[in-house]
C-alpha cells in the first residue's frame, strides 16, 4: 500500500495535472472550456463565504475557479510539486490560499472542519477510495456537502482505457500516441497530462452506480450525476473554429451522456 501511494506522489509530481501553459488565466479557460459542466457546479451559490477544502488541488485550476466565487479555501494534495505549481498559479491571479502537502486517506484536519468538501477526478488514483470518502466526511461539518467525482465503471471510455493500458503493458503503444499527436506538454500543452494518465498513472479505478452506493452505505447521498467529456473536448481540443459549434456539441454531450457519460459527480451531506 505504501509503495502504491509513492508510486502514485511520484508520478504526479513529474507530471502535474494540465501540462505547461503560457500563463494560469489561459489554462483555466482551457479546462473550463472543455468541462463546462464544472461552471454550474462551482457556483456562487454554493461556495460563497464558504469554507472550502479541495482533496487533490493539483496544480490549483479548479480550486482557483472556487476562490473566485467567494470561497475561503485550503488545498491538500500529496504531490509536492503539483502544490508547488499551485503556489506559483495563484501568484499570478493575485490571491493566496492554504496549501497543505497530504493523503486523503488520512487527511490532516481535525473532525467537522468544513462547510463542502470537493474532490474532483482524484479518489479514482488512490488505493483506497472508500477510506478517502470516509476521511472526507469525518471532516465535513455537521450539514456540510461533499462533491466527489468518480470514474464511471462500464462507460465505452473506461472500456477503451483498459483496452488501451492492457495492450500498452505489452507493446507500448505509449510511444506511438506521442508521436502521432505531437504529445511534449511543453510545446503542445492542449492536451494536458492526459496521455501520460492513461498509460502511466500507477492506480486508475472505475465504480458502477452499485460500488458507489456500497461505498457510501453509511453516507447520504443526495443525487448522483454524468458528464460526458467527449465531443465538446474533442472539439475544444481539435477544431480551431469549435466556438461556430459550441451549441450543437453541447447538445451531442448532453443527449449521450446517459450513454457516454464517464464523469460520475456524487454530491453527499453529513447528518
């Protein structure tokens, strides 16, 4: 277990999630332009004069976008240099937040703590996801939300993962991907850390609609929801003329996300 978690700290901390960008507003458009979805669910209305604690910051993208809705925010996160990079992030934006270096199996707080706690896209890369999710309520205050996204297990996305890491273990395919799509996120940064995800990533997990609800047994679960990733990102990342379109991808995920969907948002109260 504790060598899982050293691989994954170190794997991060080579590859900090979202590449190399010009400056931190660009690369906070980029991602929001590609998840729009993230746009309704961080909200005025559900962050303001909050208090925040992201489990898995990285380097700040979605924890910045928090802080601009009016948040008071901690950010916790096991890599160092992703924390690093975070620092360095909101410099830029003029604003500063906690940063606290940690596991999110064994957060560093004390109990009832929080108004929301969020964790988008990160339990998934941890050895255990249900202690994360029992380490986040602990910290949650009493009526307190927290908002976890998971991979969806059987989405065709997962599948293809699989497919994919499976034949890499044996071929290494990795290569061959890089250099199709011109993939240095230092040159060509649209693509993220998403190719070194999918092959490198020491732990990635997938949950069906049943492991999550063994998972949070014991925790009420106020609605669970899918985001399709798909065709809008496909067209944010490929087509340079993608804003003529913007209405008719919207409405391609929208209507496949039933389908397609492989971003499982869980929003969960403490009682």
């Amino acid at each position: 277990m504790l060598q899982e978690k050293r691989e994954v700290r170190d794997f991060w901390d080579g590859h900090p999630l979202g590449g190399s960008w010009d400056t931190f507003k660009s690369q906070m458009d980029w991602k929001h332009k590609r998840e729009p979805w993230l746009n309704e669910i961080i909200n005025e209305k559900r962050f303001r004069d909050k208090y925040i604690l992201e489990v898995g910051c990285g380097p700040g993208i979605d924890l910045g976008l928090i802080y601009l809705k009016g948040a008071r925010c901690v950010g916790l996160d096991i890599s160092s240099e992703s924390l690093h990079k975070c620092k360095e992030n909101f410099r830029e934006l003029g604003i500063s937040v906690d940063l606290v270096i940690g596991d999110s199996e064994f957060l560093p707080f004390k109990d009832d703590k929080f108004d929301v706690v969020f964790s988008y896209g990160v339990l998934h890369h941890t050895p255990s996801i249900e202690k994360g999710v029992v380490q986040i309520y602990r910290v949650l205050k009493n009526g307190g939300n927290g908002i976890i996204m998971l991979y969806r297990k059987y989405a065709p996305q997962q599948i293809i993962i699989s497919i994919l890491r499976g034949i890499n273990k044996w071929f290494s395919i990795e290569k061959f991907f890089k250099k199709r799509y011109d993939v240095d996120t230092t040159l060509n940064p649209k693509f993220g850390t998403a190719f070194e995800e999918l092959f490198s990533c020491p732990i990635i997990q997938f949950t069906s609609k049943r492991g999550v609800k063994k998972i949070f047994k014991k925790i009420n679960i106020l609605k669970m929801e899918l985001y399709q990733t798909g065709f809008r990102r496909l067209a944010v990342d490929f087509f340079k003329d993608a804003s003529r379109l913007t209405s008719f991808f919207i409405a391609l995920d929208k209507g496949t996300e039933k389908v397609f969907g492989f971003y499982r948002f869980i929003y969960f109260e403490k009682t």
